[in-house]
C-alpha cells in the first residue's frame, strides 16, 4: 500500500497562498466599520461584567455579615442533648 494513499485529500474549499505573498482584498478580513462596532459592543460587555462583579464583590462583603464565632453558652443552647 503506498504512503500517499493515507494521506487526507486536500479540501477543495481552502484557500492555498503562496507564503509572503499580498492577501487579495476580499481576504483581508472585516471592514473597519464593522470591527469598530463590534469593539463598541465588546467594550460595552467588559464594562456590564466588571460592573456585575464589583457589585456582587460588595454587596457579598458588605450586606453580608462575616461569620463571628458563637459563646460557649449559645453552642450549649443550640445543640439539644
């Protein structure tokens, strides 16, 4: 059986370039407008989660007491015998 034959065929769908050669202009990516308002709106999302984390940061630090340890005396009334 010769070793070509396991190879993977090559997708006729991929686009081969020779390596240092110039992109075409329908590969060079997305316009500028739109990754300007995709950046907007990535932006927007950091800023909402940083926001929903500081507020949660807080409120968990703040709202809710830290754990304080209890009197002998309120373990003994606590725990029915």
């Amino acid at each position: 059986m010769p070793l070509d034959s396991q190879l993977p065929t090559p997708d006729a769908r991929l686009i081969q370039t020779e390596i240092g050669s110039q992109p075409t202009p329908s590969s060079q990516g997305l316009p500028p407008d739109l990754l300007r308002q995709a950046s907007r709106r990535l932006g927007l999302m950091c800023l909402i989660i940083a926001g929903l984390w500081a507020a949660n940061f807080v409120l968990a630090h703040l709202v809710q007491p830290a754990p304080v340890k209890m009197p002998d005396t309120a373990m003994a009334t606590a725990i029915p015998l």
